[in-house]
C-alpha cells in the first residue's frame, strides 16, 4: 500500500480497475441510489 498516492488518484485506479473488469461507467458509481428504472427502460426498448 503507498501512501504517497492522493486519494483521488487512488479512486480514479478503482474506478478504471472496475471499468476494466466489470464495464461499469464512472458516471454509474455518482448515482445514488443506482435507478433501476432506466435499466428497465433500456431493456422495454
């Protein structure tokens, strides 16, 4: 662990990491809470 590092920087690498391995958006970690609705939208469409 270094702690050298920001925390923002910190948080950008975990949001690439969960980019990279699960395709989520960094826009999708700011909702709260996560709105289902548009998922159901999407998939009505």
């Amino acid at each position: 662990c270094n702690h050298d590092e920001k925390p923002g920087r910190l948080l950008r690498n975990a949001t690439r990491l969960l980019e990279t391995r699960f395709g989520i958006r960094h826009t999708t970690l700011q909702i709260e809470p996560p709105d289902y609705n548009i998922v159901e939208n999407v998939e009505d469409g």
